[in-house]
C-alpha cells in the first residue's frame, strides 16, 4: 500500500493507492472515510489498482467550513485524477459517493459507474425541518464519531437535503454502463431508490443483494467484489 496527501483545489486529500493493473476509483459516503472500503480493497488489490481518498472535511483530509457541494467534490476528484494520470476512471462511489461519482460523470469523460447502496432522494421541507434536529443530534451525541464531526454533520445535512439532487443528475443522460448494488435491508437508501436510479440511467443494471444493510461494502464485501468483477471484465 502507498499512501500520500495530493494537494488539489486548496485542499489537501488523504489517497490509498493498492494493487496495479486496471484502476478503480472509490469514493466513500459522507461521514465515511478510506476505511469504509478496507474489506473490497482486500478483495479486489490482487486483480487491481485500487485507489481511495478522504472527501474534504473526512478522515484525514482537510476540514473547511464551507465547500461541500457536488459540484466542489466533483472538481477535487477531477484534479485529483489528472495529478494521478488517470483519464476515463472507473468510480465506486458508496452511498453520498455515488451522487459523486454521477455528479463527476455528467462532468467528465468515464469509463463505467458501479453504484453501491446509492440513489435520487430529497426529503420535503417538512420532514427537512422536522429530521434536521434529530440526524445533528444523533451524531453529537454518538459514541462512534467524535464531537469534532458536528460541523461536517450539518453542513452535509443541509446539503444532502435542499441540493443535492439537482436537475443535472436527473436529467442528463449518462451513456456508460452503470452497475448498481443495493441492499434489500438498507433503510437509508432502500432498493425503491435504486430501481428509480436503473430506471434513468439507460445502460444501468441493478442487483438487490438478499440481507445486506446500508454499510454492505463491509458485511458483504466478497459477494459485491465477484458482482464487480463480472461487470468489469465484461
């Protein structure tokens, strides 16, 4: 493994690079970081070149106040990618990091998508304001992220929920294959989410997987490595 810290966009990212050969690029949810992904990084390095990095304001990644839409995290990979010399990547992204993956895809040249415990949901002003309260103090009050995440937390809620399904992403069309992963037990993105994904994007496959949650990546990390490999080669 090779890890370093790449400068892009003011910022400075976390980057884990494993494996040689083809690159995959992946990209955790928000709150996440690089280690979301250890189980498929152990899984699929030995056929791959697999790289992953901190979004701004994760794991080791530099924290500004501001700066978290998807058009900045699309930017920051973008950069990040030409500094690493790679043209039509491969994204991974997992939950918040497929609306990445989608953003950048409507931006830039890839390859292919492979879309895991992901989708298009906005919440009404209502439940906004009435879900705003409780997701802020559930992660204050968490015993499993420390207190200096509170800040990301809300500027990532907010986000999350007034903009980041913007018409771009619902109505461009993306014309590389796009595989999507879901959990039949995922409660943050259940497979309806999905199947609406499948539904716009035209080259797009979906597999439900029986019993996974919102965090498969790391409960079903073999299955999904032999689902992307499949994709992959084909």
């Amino acid at each position: 493994m090779v890890s370093r810290y790449i400068k892009v966009n003011k910022v400075n990212l976390f980057v884990r690079e494993h494996g040689v050969n083809r690159p995959l690029v992946f990209i955790h949810g928000a709150l996440g970081d690089t280690h979301n992904w250890d189980e498929l990084i152990a899984n699929l390095s030995p056929q791959y070149r697999v790289i992953a990095y901190d979004l701004r304001g994760h794991g080791r990644s530099t924290r500004p106040p501001f700066g978290y839409s998807l058009k900045i995290l699309a930017e920051d990979l973008h950069e990040l990618l030409d500094k690493l010399g790679i043209t039509r990547p491969v994204l991974v992204g997992h939950s918040y990091g497929g609306l990445i993956a989608l953003s950048y895809a409507v931006r830039y040249e890839v390859d292919k998508l492979i879309l895991i415990a992901s989708g298009l949901r906005t919440l009404s002003l209502g439940r906004r304001l009435l879900v705003g309260p409780l997701f802020i103090g559930y992660f204050m009050w968490s015993e499993f992220i420390s207190r200096r995440w509170l800040w990301i937390a809300l500027d990532f809620f907010i986000f999350m929920q007034l903009a980041c399904i913007t018409p771009e992403l619902i109505s461009t069309e993306i014309s590389v294959p796009v595989l999507i992963i879901c959990g039949d037990r995922d409660r943050i993105y259940p497979p309806k989410y999905s199947m609406e994904l499948r539904d716009k994007l035209e080259r797009s496959q979906l597999v439900v997987i029986q019993g996974a949650g919102h965090m498969m990546i790391k409960t079903h990390a073999e299955q999904i490595a032999r689902i992307m490999v499949k994709f992959l080669e084909c």
